[in-house]
C-alpha cells in the first residue's frame, strides 16, 4: 500500500512537471524578428507634414550662404522669418529654448550677427568692426561664421532634439519613428553617405555626418543606427512584449546621435590643428580653420541643454569656452589665427574633455581625422 501511494505521488510530480514544461514553452517570447529592409509602407504620407519645416530650414541656409559672396547684403529680418513664419509653418517654437536667442536676438542673434557682416570685406588681421566676407566665407568682427553657428547649433537644437523627443521623451509609434528618421536626415534606404550621386536617398543633416565618422565596416555609428531603427520598428510592431528592445534600441540612437555629434567636433579640431601647425598660415588656411572652429562651436551649442545626454551642462560651457564661443561672454575666435600656439593647446584640450567625457578609445580618435565617405568614396 505505501509502495502504491509512493509511486502516485511520483507520477503526479511528473505530470505536473511536463504540464508546467508546456506552460512554460507556451508563455515563452520567441527572439524578436528584425528585419534586414525598413517597412517604408507609410514612410511619405508619416512625414508630409514635416516637409514644409526642414523645406524652411534648407531656405535659411541657402540665404546664409548667400552672404559668403562679395557686397551681398542680408536682411536680418528677412533671415529670421525663415524660423517665425515660412511656408505656414514655424520652427522656431520646436527649436530647444536655450538656443532660441542665440539664434534670434535681434540684437545679437546669430543670424542678426550675419547680417550686420554681410555686404563687406574682412581681414582677421586688422578687425574692421563689422565683419564680413573673408576666405570664401562670412565672419563677424570676432572671427564667428554666423552662418555655421547657426546651422549646426540647429542640427542639434532643432533636428535631433525633435528625434529624441519623438522617440525618448515620448512613447514612439510606428509614425513617429519614421518622423525621427527624417529629422535625423536618414532615408528608409540607408545610403550610408551624403554623396550626391544618390539624388534623393542622400543622407542629410546629421546623418550625413553620421555616415562621414563611420568606416563602413559593419560596426560603425551609421551601422548601428541602422540597425537600431531596424530593431525598434520590429519591436514597435511586435507589442509590448517587446518593450525592453523598444528601450534599447530608442536610447541608443540617442547615445549615437550625441556620440557622433561630438566626434565630428573632434573631426574639425584635428584640420584646424592641421592648418594652425604651419609655419605662415595662409589666407585658405585662415579661413578653413575659422570655418571649421564655427562648425565645433554650432554642434556644441546645439546639445547643451538637450535632454538625456551625457555631457553635462557644466562640461558643455567649458566646452564652448575653449571654442571661444561661451555664450554669455562668446570669446574671440580670431585667436585661432594671431595666437596659435596658445589656441592650439586649448583645442587639444577639447578633444581630451571629449574622449573622457564619451571614453572614445584612442584609436576612435585617430578615425575621426577623416571624412570615410570621402576616403572610400561611397
């Protein structure tokens, strides 16, 4: 009798270990499917709406460039209704707070700025109060290109703070996925360049600066945003079973948008280093290292209030102050030129806060000196 009553006890442990095996398999997530193609089956109707926005932004610095050339002058007014009121819509309201009068003051707005140094000539040399165009280019008095500062300030200030709200600050959707995609300036083909021999499938905005710092090798940051759109479409698509991929995918875009933003601040600080090491520099390396000293300061300005980032505000306003550009002091960027060796030394520092700040390997350093779309021509 006990025998009997031992192997009853022993066969319902065993039924009920093979019926909470099934349970298990049942309830068990299968590995989420990510596709090797985005789904741009409602790519165009998801972004129509914001067409007439980056179509305004295109305008403003399509007018910008215009004051590069000799005697054009431009109208301050005219340059801010590209944000207030073109096309039916305005940007401005969308653009991070903290930029807002750095671009728009009407006083000593960016784009103010580019007026009042438009229609003259310039010389880093001997200041003549004005500013004006020098190089092929259009500065301030100080050495500033307004037309960068205000261009990349809104490629981070703008474009990717509207992508991290779509997709981090808010709970994304299918729409607002391919939205973040536009504002980020990636296509659903995923070009990995900015050539335009790809016509309308050219990466733009950021993205074409994305594709610039990576190496084509399958690991770079185009390639993993690529791959993370890939995953955070699968996921939105698969549930909310698939959350936790939905987050990590969401947050590391955000993590490479920033990532590359200032990679690519490093990418400039090595070619002005380039034209500052010259024993006489000349008036093209004058110019390109100012150039590209503006191109720093706009990306940088454009994250430094942005939400969810890595670089503190503290680390972002010592950032600036190397670059000459602190906001509430702006600094004078013709010190790149008249004290070189000085100027040089602060910018090897930008480049060591910023490798501590994103622990970028020395190697990633080094890569960041080249353009890869233009190296292997893609």
């Amino acid at each position: 009798m006990k025998n009997n009553l031992t192997q009853v006890i022993i066969c319902l442990a065993i039924i009920s270990t093979i019926f909470s095996c099934k349970k298990d398999a049942i309830n068990a997530k299968k590995e989420l499917v990510i596709e090797a193609n985005y789904d741009t089956t409602n790519y165009q109707s998801n972004i129509a709406e914001l067409l007439p926005y980056s179509k305004s932004f295109d305008e403003l610095v399509t007018e910008l460039k215009r004051g590069r050339t000799n005697g054009v002058k431009l109208d301050g007014d005219k340059l801010a209704k590209f944000l207030t009121d073109q096309n039916g819509v305005t940007v401005y309201t969308n653009i991070n707070l903290y930029n807002v009068d750095f671009l728009m003051d009407f006083e000593k707005g960016w784009l103010k700025k580019a007026s009042i140094a438009s229609g003259n000539t310039f010389n880093p040399d001997s200041s003549n109060g004005l500013g004006g165009t020098y190089g092929g280019y259009l500065f301030t008095d100080k050495g500033h290109e307004s037309e960068q500062m205000a261009e990349k300030n809104l490629f981070g200030s703008y474009f990717s703070k509207m992508a991290i709200q779509l997709l981090v600050i808010n709970e994304p959707t299918l729409k607002t996925l391919d939205q973040a995609m536009f504002y980020i300036g990636l296509t659903p083909q995923f070009k990995n360049s900015g050539a335009a021999k790809h016509g309308a499938y050219a990466d733009r905005y950021m993205a074409n600066y994305i594709a610039r710092r990576d190496k084509n090798d399958g690991t770079g940051y185009y390639s993993q945003i690529k791959y993370n759109f890939l995953k955070l479409q699968a996921a939105l698509k698969a549930g909310s079973d698939y959350n936790k991929e939905r987050d990590e995918a969401r947050n590391a875009i955000k993590d490479i948008l920033e990532k590359a933003t200032f990679a690519t601040v490093i990418n400039y600080c090595h070619a002005s280093i380039s034209n500052m090491s010259q024993t006489e520099m000349t008036e093209a390396q004058k110019a390109a290292t100012l150039h590209a000293m503006a191109e720093c300061a706009g990306f940088a300005t454009g994250w430094v209030d942005m939400s969810r980032k890595t670089m503190s505000f503290e680390k972002s306003i010592q950032l600036l102050d190397l670059l000459q550009s602190k906001p509430d002091a702006l600094g004078n960027p013709l010190l790149f030129i008249s004290d070189r060796v000085n100027q040089v030394s602060k910018i090897n520092q930008i480049i060591s806060l910023v490798q501590t700040e994103f622990k970028f390997t020395n190697e990633e350093i080094a890569d960041f000196k080249k353009n890869w779309v233009n190296e292997q021509n893609r």
